[in-house]
C-alpha cells in the first residue's frame, strides 16, 4: 500500500479512538459534576 493509504487508515484509527475516548471521559465528567 502506499503512504498516503497508511496514513489515512492511521488517521481514521486515531479519530476513532480519541473519539471514543473523549466521549466517555465527557459522559464521565457530566455524570460526576455539573459546572
């Protein structure tokens, strides 16, 4: 495969992850505390 194909499945993983990531550190964050 090329770069560019690498770098975009790269890419799409880490979106996802950090996406998942930040989603159920938010939910956490509002369950815990409001500010």
């Amino acid at each position: 495969m090329s770069f560019a194909a690498w770098s975009a499945i790269f890419m799409t993983l880490i979106g996802a992850m950090s996406g998942a990531i930040f989603g159920t550190i938010s939910s956490k964050n509002k369950s815990k505390s409001r500010n």
